[in-house]
C-alpha cells in the first residue's frame, strides 16, 4: 500500500479523469461543512472531524468510490449506495454525469 504524506501528495497521485471527479465531490463536502480535514488513511483520501472519520474516496482506473463510513444508516431513495460491509457503503462514479449534488449533498449530510 503506497504511502502519502498529505491529501494533496494522494491527489496528485491519482489519474487526471480520477482528479476531475475528486475535485467535484470536494467541493460538494466543503460546501457543506468547510470545516472538515481531508488526511490520507489506507491510501484513501479521507474527510474527518477529529478522530471522527466521515467519507473516503478509493480510486480505480476507471471510477472512484465516494465511501460513507456510516453507509448502512443513510436513507438512499435512489439506491446508489452499494458495498457488504456492516457498516460502510459506497456510491461509484464513473464520470462527473455521475455526480448530483442535490442527491450526494443529502447522503453527506446525513452521514454528519
């Protein structure tokens, strides 16, 4: 597992088409609370508030996962949420078609 020492240097690191998704769902998580750090844990761009950890986003070659660590507790009306774990669930995004911000903006709200 590749280490990173910042958010920025795991960014950086990922593929453009992958940049463009993060940078959109970032800016989706900030504008609804700025106040959240973004650190790199498991090699995964992650969203904390203390020891708390809110949402993490694992890329792959052809999509990112925005990940909820309290997945399994949201109301997902439009089933996007997916995963087998007890508690996390994950929404993939294949490209910025992908991303509604009325719809991302409800999970990340509940998630907090």
């Amino acid at each position: 597992m590749k280490q990173y020492s910042s958010y920025s240097e795991w960014k950086k690191d990922q593929s453009s088409k992958n940049k463009k998704l993060i940078t959109k769902v970032s800016r989706i998580i900030s504008n609804i609370d700025p106040d959240l750090e973004t650190v790199v844990k498991w090699s995964q761009g992650c969203w904390t508030r203390g020891k708390d950890h809110k949402f993490f986003i694992h890329c792959k070659p052809d999509h990112i996962q925005l990940g909820f660590y309290v997945g399994s507790k949201l109301d997902d009306p439009k089933n996007l949420l997916q995963g087998n774990g007890k508690f996390v669930k994950h929404v993939k995004i294949f490209s910025e078609d992908d991303i509604n911000k009325n719809t991302f903006g409800s999970l990340i709200k509940q998630a907090l």
